[in-house]
C-alpha cells in the first residue's frame, strides 16, 4: 500500500465522518461493472472495504500478504 496515499484517505476520511457524512448503503449496484449483470437478470451488488489493517480498528484480509498490500487497488481509481 502507498502509505502517503492512505495517510491521505484515512485523513479525508476521518473529516467527512467528524462533519456527519456516513453512507446511505453498505451495498451498491451504482457502479457500470455491477450493474452489466443486469442485462442477464442477474443483480450484483458489491461492498467496499478498507483492506487490510487500513481501519486501523482490524484486519479484513486475514490471508494477505506483503505482496498483495503492495499492490492492492484500495487507493486507486476513484473511490476515494
Ligand atoms: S489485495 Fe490483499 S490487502 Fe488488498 S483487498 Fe485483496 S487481500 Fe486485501
């Protein structure tokens, strides 16, 4: 993991949830990807979690490794 990245997140993070922002939904079919399945009659939902130890509360992926937390998607793109 980038930590500067996730220095960054839990920064931004930690501020929305002090001025009152929590989702609305834990799930979501608000993303193009999930939504494809529809075509089929298939509904996708996905959940979003901070990986890993980035809570700083636990650990989500009990069988990560060095490897995958060096590489892991959680701050690219944009979800954050
Ligand atoms: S790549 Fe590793 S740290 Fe990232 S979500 Fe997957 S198991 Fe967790």
């Amino acid at each position: 993991m980038d930590l500067q990245k996730l220095a960054q997140a839990r920064i931004l993070a930690l501020a929305q949830y002090e001025d009152g922002w929590r989702p609305e939904h834990l799930l979501s079919d608000g993303n193009f990807k999930l939504q494809k399945g529809r075509a089929r009659g298939v509904l996708n939902v996905g959940l979003s979690l901070a990986p890993s130890d980035a809570s700083g509360v636990l650990d989500v992926c009990p069988n990560s490794t060095p490897e995958c937390k060096a590489f892991c998607l959680f701050t690219s793109g944009q979800s954050i």
